[in-house]
C-alpha cells in the first residue's frame, strides 16, 4: 500500500490558521488551509490514505465520505505542486 511523505524542501511559517510556504528551488509560494496544513504536520511520517483518514475523522466533525473526498483531493493537488511523495 503506497504511503505519502512530504518533501521538505519548503520554507514554512503559519499565518493565523494557514500555513504559507515558499518552494525556493521553483520560485513557488503555497498556502495551505487549516485542514491542508494538518495533513501536512501529519505527513512529516509515511502514512497511508487510510491512515490520514482515520487521524482527521478523529479531529474533526466531518462524514467519513466527505473526509476521503477531501483527503485525496488535497492529496492530489500536492503531488501536483511537488509538495508530497509515494514510498512504499
């Protein structure tokens, strides 16, 4: 089962509940809302899909539908920005 991590070759720093983060290598700045920048505090270990879906369903009251929809997109859209990796 393949697991994320994220990369660390960002700069980050929280501005009120989001966190604002700038990619020096691609000139790239990022701000993650306050459900984006758990998932990345999360992601400093590997953690499956369902790993992550089961740590936020425990933080937040939301459906357990609506939390994997919002997990994989938010997922998604960072190996996008090249801000996460699959290990395995």
């Amino acid at each position: 089962m393949a697991k994320f991590i994220r990369k660390n070759e960002t700069i980050s720093g929280q501005l009120n509940d989001d966190l604002v983060m700038v990619d020096i290598e691609k000139g790239s700045y990022f701000s993650l809302n306050s459900v984006a920048t758990r998932i990345w505090e999360l992601l400093e270990n590997p953690l499956s899909p369902e790993s992550l879906y089961d740590a936020l369903l425990a933080e937040y009251d939301v459906t357990p539908e609506q939390c994997r929809t919002e997990v994989n997109e938010y997922l998604e859209k960072m190996k996008e920005l090249g801000l996460i990796q699959v290990v395995v």
